[in-house]
C-alpha cells in the first residue's frame, strides 16, 4: 500500500481585466482633402507642436482642411467623454500620440 | 463568512517551498520569496476583517480591474502579514482607488513613485506598527509586510508589472514596501496627520501619498528658526515641481520646535514663508524652465502652505529629518488621500 502525500492546496493572486466587447472603427476617409482635422495633445510639453507639426504636413500634401486642437487636463487620466464628444462631433479625423 | 467561500482559481505544489518556487516561475512575487496562500488561511483573513470574499474594495477603471476582497487577501497572506493587519492593507487600496490618487497613472508613471502608507491612531500600537527607530526600514512585521501586501496587489490584481504598465525608469526600492505609523507625540502640542485632516484622534487612519525617493538632510540648531531655515534649503533643493512635500521630524528635532511652544502648524507656516526662491533662481538650478519675463517672480516650493506634510517619527541619536516629495501636481496628477481604516479599530 503506497501512502500518497497530501498536496498543498493554493489560491490564484491574480485577477483579469473585465472583458469589454470592443467599439467599431469609423469608416476609413478615401481622401483627406477638404476634411476637419482634430489635435488631442496629452498635455506633455511639445506634445502640440509635434501634432501641429504633423497636421501641417498632412493640409500641405493631402489637402486636408481645417486643425483644431485640444489638448487633455494631464496625460494620466483619461480624457473625459464631454470632452472626446467634442472632439469627434468638430472633427473628420482626429491625430492623437502617446509619448513623454 | 464561511458560508461564501473563496472562489479563486486553485492550484497544488507538493510542499511550501515547491509552492515558493512555483509562485516565483509564475511571476506572481516581487522577487521576493512569498507565504504560500492556502484557502483556509485565506478564510481565516477574511473572517478577522468581517469580509465577503467577493466585497469590491475599489477598481482601477482604466485597466477595467477590480479588487476584491478575497484577492486582497490572498496576497496579504503571501506578503506574510497577521489576520489583524488586513483592514490596514484594504483601507490603503480603498484610499489608492480614488479618482483623486489616481493609481493608473501613479504606478504606470516612468519618474516611477512609490506609495508610502501613513498610518495613524490607536490601530498602530493594537498591531505592532513602528514609528521609533529605523522608521522606514526594515526590521518590524506590520510595517514590512503591509506594504508589501500593497504592492503584491498592485502587481498581481493591478497589472502594475514591471515593463509592461509600470514604466519606471529606476523604480525605487520603497516600491517593495513603504508603511510607516506617525509618532503622534513626539511633543506638546503636536497635532497627528489625521487630526489635521479632521478625524478624530481615536479614528484609525491611513494615508497614501505618491511619492518619489526621500531626501535625507540634518536639521541641526537651538531655535526653531535655525532649524527650520535649514530644512528650508533642503526643501529648495527638491524643487517647486512636487505637489506634495512630507517632511519627516525626529523626536530630536520636534523638542526644539515644541519646548519653544511652537505647533506643527506654526513650524509649516515659517517653513513655507523661507522655502522660496525667485523664478531665475529655479531656472539656474534646472527646477524650472527659464522665462525673462518672470525671473523676478518669487515663488515658493509648494503651492500652499498645506502641501508641506510635517510627520513625527523615527529614533532618538541624531537631528536627521527625511524629506518626501510626491509625484505630480496636486489634484491633476494626483493627491494624498486619508481614509478611515474599517474593522480593525
């Protein structure tokens, strides 16, 4: 008769992230030309410069319309829904960037 | 309680240090070997603290995390803390989960800070918490393994692993464990944190501030003035970038402030009257951006004469002070926050 060794019996620390059914991209523009372009700049220093930078770029060579910019209360909190609404409802596209 | 039984996912190890082993491999310690958590003592956690394993102690919504009560208690127990400790750790995480500390950004931060637990009131001598000698470290079990607890927690429940949302550039080794009790009288007339922060003196307490590597200085002299013009240097040196900065006086120190009838408040006054400098004077040292149109402009280290956080504690031999600045600004980045410690007394 062989005497089996009680095993130790353990508990899993770890918890998951809460799944969450992902949200639909907006469609793709064919063109940028004439389109609203939106700045969602983090709020770290040269943060809007860097995305004005970009912008300019994309009127100069893809004939994108108006920039607007905005730019968040601090970079590590996420930006609130009123304030990506805005965003979104005065914008064709928006350029956002993460970085320090 | 032991009718809602823990429900995590369980595995086996053939003994204690197969267990350690295993916990290590699995990434699931902060380098440090780990109490292997078995459900029983897991229970006996729970049911000292009066909790329901699946009670939400508070969520880090960005990451869509929740932290529960069985979890917290599952790394309680592997941090190698006492049943009686547990309501200090959950009072901590409910304190970390507020919209005003802002774990996400705290923990993910490359400058890389540090949570240090400040608690108060009658709880710190019921468990054992050190305020004396070696204040931050190491030597007690109350301190040591609540903090750790904390960070286990953050690692295991929060994503806040290293590399992957903890971005920290150095870290730091308060990240392992950071939890002191204050002295509260160290004194005559010293005010603790917590009755400052309006609770009353019987109400235990804790504290979490976010905070960056301490600085150590000496606060040497026979008058108030001397003394606090001192640390008023040392002060300068941290920078006007800190939203908070704790100041961390031995009993040493505070006797030439209390035996002259000064107050914690009143010392915190003159402090932050002599802790400023002109806005040329912080660009020369690199604390801040240079601007001509201002450089006369004298600014103090902190916003308000509130953000200078005056503790007592540490040992007797040596008018050695700590001086603890937090990470981003106040009530943007972040914020220290008090909370009543529920069920430990």
């Amino acid at each position: 008769m062989t005497i089996q060794a009680e095993r130790l019996v353990l508990l899993d620390p770890t918890a998951s992230p809460i799944p969450v059914t992902p949200g639909r991209l907006a469609p793709r523009p064919r063109s940028l030309a004439g389109l609203r372009i939106g700045l969602l700049a983090n709020s770290k220093p040269f943060s809007r410069e860097l995305l004005t930078l970009v912008a300019e770029r994309l009127r100069r060579d893809y004939g994108a319309g108006s920039v607007r910019e905005w730019t968040k209360r601090t970079f590590s909190v996420v930006a609130p829904s009123s304030l990506l609404d805005e965003v979104a409802a005065q914008s064709d596209v928006v350029l956002t960037a993460i970085g320090d | 309680m032991r009718d809602r039984p823990v429900t995590s996912a369980r595995l086996e190890a053939a003994d204690a240090l197969e267990a350690i082993e295993l916990y290590f491999e699995k990434g699931w310690t902060d380098g440090l070997p780990v109490v292997p958590p078995t459900p029983q003592r897991v229970q006996e956690f729970l049911d000292r603290a009066g909790l329901a394993p699946q009670e939400v102690i508070g969520a880090v919504s960005t990451r869509g995390r929740v932290i529960t009560a069985e979890k917290v208690a599952i790394n309680a127990v592997m941090a190698g803390c006492l049943p009686e400790y547990l309501p200090v750790v959950v009072s901590a995480l409910k304190a970390m989960t507020t919209e005003d500390y802002n774990l996400h950004g705290t923990t993910a931060s490359t400058m890389g800070a540090a949570p240090l637990l400040v608690v108060n009131g009658p709880i710190r001598e019921r468990i054992g918490l050190n305020w004396r000698n070696n204040l931050f470290g190491p030597g007690v079990r109350a301190n040591a393994t609540i903090g750790r607890a904390v960070r286990l927690v953050l690692l295991n429940v929060c994503g806040a692993t290293p590399g992957v949302l903890d971005m920290a550039v150095l870290g730091q080794p308060a990240k392992y464990t950071y939890c002191i009790a204050e002295d509260e009288h160290p004194g005559t007339s010293w005010q603790p944190l917590h009755a400052e922060r309006g609770y009353e003196p019987e109400q235990s307490t804790v504290t979490v501030f976010p905070t960056l590597p301490a600085l150590l200085t000496s606060a040497q002299g026979a008058s108030p003035q001397v003394v606090l013009q001192a640390l008023a240097g040392s002060l300068c040196a941290v920078g006007p970038s800190a939203g908070e900065i704790i100041i961390v006086l031995p009993p040493d120190v505070v006797r030439v402030l209390t035996d002259a009838g000064w107050t914690k408040r009143q010392a915190g006054e003159f402090l932050f009257q002599v802790a400023r400098r002109t806005e040329a004077e912080w660009a020369r040292a690199r604390l801040a951006p240079p601007d001509p149109a201002t450089a006369d402009r004298v600014r103090p280290v902190v916003e308000d004469p509130d953000r200078l956080v005056l503790l007592g504690g540490g040992g007797r031999g040596g008018p050695y002070v700590a001086i603890v600045p937090t990470w981003g600004r106040y009530g943007i980045e972040s914020r220290s926050v008090t909370v009543a410690i529920e069920g430990g007394g």
